[in-house]
C-alpha cells in the first residue's frame, strides 16, 4: 500500500511516467468476455442442426434461450451484491470456474429440458462477468480513460461471438457437436490462471507502480465509499433517479444485442437458406461491426471529455447519435439481397454496441465504488427480464408470423431508451476532466 509521500513524490506531472498494470487488468477482462461469448454463443451457433435433431419448434428453442436469459438476468443482481462484499478478484475467479463446468456438462443433454435447464445453469456463472469488469474498471481507470476501457472489456462480446460463429461449426462437423460444448467450456478454465496471477486491489497489487496510483486517484469523480450504510444506502439507490435512467436505458437496448445474438444462426438458417458451413462463413461479419462501435463510442466520448465537455454530457450525446443507425436493422428482414441485409445489420449493431459502452459506463460515472456491482447488477436484472420476454416473444412470433416484426421492434427500442437516459441522469456534480496524461 502506497503511503501519501510516495504519491506525492511521483504525482501526475512528475518525470516518472505511469505504468500500464491498468491495461493488462482490462486486457485479462477482454479475454474473460471472449470466453464468456463463446461459451453462451455455442447453443446459437448450432441451434440449425440441434433443432434438426432433437425436432424443436421456435417456441421450443425460445424457452431454451430464455432459461439462459433468465438465471443471467437473475445473477446480474445477486452477482452484483456478491462482487461489492468478497471483491472483484474472488468473485470472477468463481464465476469462471462455474460457468466452464456448466459450459462442458451441456455437451451430455439429449432433449431440450436438458439444453434448457445447463443453458440455465451457464446463466448463473456467466451473470458476474459484466458486473464484476465494470466494477474493476470503476476501481482502476480515471474518468478520461473509462469508457475506453469498457469499450475493450465489452468488445470481448463481439469478437467472442465473431469466433464462435467461426469455430464451433468446424468442431462441431470435424468430431461432433458435444465436443464444441467441452472446447468452449475448457478455455475458461485457463483464463483463471491467468486472472488469479493479473489481478489484485489497486491498494494491494504486488506489480503496481506509485505513480500509476496517483494517476487513477487523481481521475475519481466518484467517491470510494457511501456517505451512508447499511440499509439507508440500498434504499437511497432506489430512490436515485440515476439508478433508473441506467436501469431504463439497460433494458430497452439489450433486447436488441440479444436478439440478433440468439436469433441471426436461426435466422439465417430459416430465411436465407444457410448450411452450418455458410453460417461459420458469414454469421461472424456483424460481431466485427460491433466490435468497432464499442470503440467508436469510447473513443469519441473519450475525445470529448479531453475536450472539456463533462463525462455525463458527453456519454449522452454518444447514445443519442448512436440511435440512428440501429435503425437500420429495420429494412434488414426485408430486402433481397442477403448481403445487404447482412450490411445493415452490421451497421444495427455497430450503433448498439457504441449505445452499449455508453449503458455500461454510466455507473462507474455516477456512483461510489462500493456500489457499482450493485447498479450494474440492477441494471442487468431488469435488462434480463425484459430480453427474456422479449426473446421469448420472438419465437413464438416466428412459428406464427415471421422475423419482420422482431426487427422492427429491434430498431425502435433504442429511440425509447435514449429518451430515458435524457430524462433520468443528472451527474451527482459537477465532472471537469482534469488535463490528460500520457499512458
């Protein structure tokens, strides 16, 4: 633990430049998020030959995705509150490992009770990963550099969904699908290592630089700890209008990520006429789209702030811009050509995925520390519940109708929660960024 000499000798503005342990923190947690992806994405991606051979109807494969859905959106609360009392460290070592075990013991399912009921089970571990990065990045990124770092943690998502789409088909026609569910599940037993050794509390890191430490010290707008405890600081959350505008503006755009996530294989497959191989070809194009409007949203949002403009200020404005090419999902079930229905679902996902960064920076932004899980966690059990029905929804839309309806309600979500996140968050004060330091 550095003592306040040693922060003041080595200050922001002094010779010795900060180290980057930040990154390798955030980096570990991009990793985390790939594997994440491809452990839920596995299902997705084989849902054209599972459905084949098991005869599941839409409805049927919608309950399956829903029971995911649900024990996710449950965890995203209880992950929450579990990750602000035994720390981040603890909290995704555990996470992890429960996630891969269910991930490998979904390969012994044969009905869709079973894939229902592991997919629930991948569902609890998988619900700590986005609580437990933002809070990570709340505890070691100043404010000029946060939504960067969320825009690396949570483009994980994409490029874990571009790899799945790319490799489980190929496992799964060279030995057998079963063998696609271990392979994923696997790969998170690895990273745990790897986590366990990368990271610690800033306060406690043996590999930290001083320097570094008053860099991110330096960059907190929010407080460390709650003015109050205990019960009083639950309900002053519910009470926060801040908690609702994140809470609202979470569960009116995730519905669409998750749509096009579970959905596009399946889509592709009843629509377009796509073989698992032309699945494996195309079904990862729209992950990259993605990828690059997580950064695209940090990146400008970041520019602003450097700029002057304040932190909350600039989060909004991204996600109101953001909103006009999600829109573009809209025409997509539509058109003819299936390129370029894919172009504009690749230009509706790089929109969300800008809005999304915004989503899951707004907390860190806006409350102490000791409670980010728990708004996150919030955040996502309402936007849990709401993509449950929604994909839910969509299944059985599909048996009677088609994809038209799912798309059009997938473009013009967005609109509604961009109203919310207007009308709801107010920065707890004033959020000048200090002058930039060089990484």
């Amino acid at each position: 633990m550095f003592s306040n000499a040693q922060l003041e000798t080595t200050a922001p503005g002094a010779k010795l430049r900060p180290g980057r342990t930040r990154w390798w923190i955030v980096w570990t947690l991009f990793c985390s998020t790939v594997i994440n992806y491809i452990n839920r994405q596995t299902f997705s991606v084989l849902a054209p030959m599972l459905t084949r051979q098991f005869h599941l109807s839409h409805t049927s494969l919608g309950g399956i995705l829903g029971a995911f859905q649900l024990a996710y959106a449950l965890t995203w609360l209880f992950g929450g509150i579990v990750l602000d009392l035994v720390g981040t460290r603890i909290g995704l070592a555990l996470a992890a490992a429960w996630w891969s075990v269910m991930s490998i013991l979904t390969s012994l399912a044969n009905s869709a009770m079973g894939f229902a009921v592991f997919r629930f089970l991948l569902g609890i571990g998988e619900g700590f990963n986005w609580p437990g990065a933002s809070k990570a990045v709340a505890e070691w990124f100043p404010r000029q550099e946060r939504s960067l770092a969320v825009a690396i943690f949570d483009s994980g998502s994409s490029v874990g969904g571009a790899l799945a789409a790319l490799a489980i088909p190929w496992i799964a026609l060279t030995v057998g699908w079963r063998w696609s569910f271990a392979f994923s599940g696997s790969l998170g037993l690895i990273w745990l290592a790897l986590w366990l050794r990368v990271y610690h509390p800033l306060d406690r890191h043996p590999r930290v630089r001083a320097p570094e430490v008053a860099l991110i010290r330096a960059g907190m707008d929010a407080a460390v700890h709650s003015e109050k405890g205990g019960l009083r600081k639950w309900i002053d959350l519910v009470r926060n209008r801040n908690v609702w505008g994140v809470i609202f503006g979470r569960a009116l755009t995730d519905p669409i990520w998750w749509f096009y996530v579970f959905w596009l294989p399946q889509y592709l497959s009843d629509a377009r006429g796509f073989s698992l191989k032309a699945i494996a070809a195309f079904a990862w194009i729209p992950f990259v789209a993605a990828d690059l409007g997580n950064f695209t949203g940090g990146w400008i949002s970041g520019f602003c702030i450097r700029r002057g403009v304040s932190v909350v200020r600039a989060r909004l404005w991204v996600c109101a811009v953001s909103c006009v090419p999600i829109l573009a999902g809209i025409p997509a079930s539509r058109v003819h050509s299936v390129y370029l229905a894919l172009a504009l679902i690749c230009v509706a996902l790089w929109g969300f995925a800008s809005w999304s960064t915004m989503g899951l920076t707004f907390p860190s932004d806006l409350f102490p520390q000791d409670v980010v899980g728990t708004v996150t966690g919030l955040s996502g059990l309402a936007a849990g519940i709401v993509s449950t029905i929604f994909t839910l929804a969509v299944g059985a839309i599909v048996d009677r109708f088609s994809y038209v309806p799912a798309f059009l309600a997938a473009g013009l979500l967005p609109l509604f929660a961009t109203a919310a996140v207007f009308l709801l968050i107010r920065p707890s004060k004033p959020a000048v960024c200090a002058a930039p330091h060089e990484k």
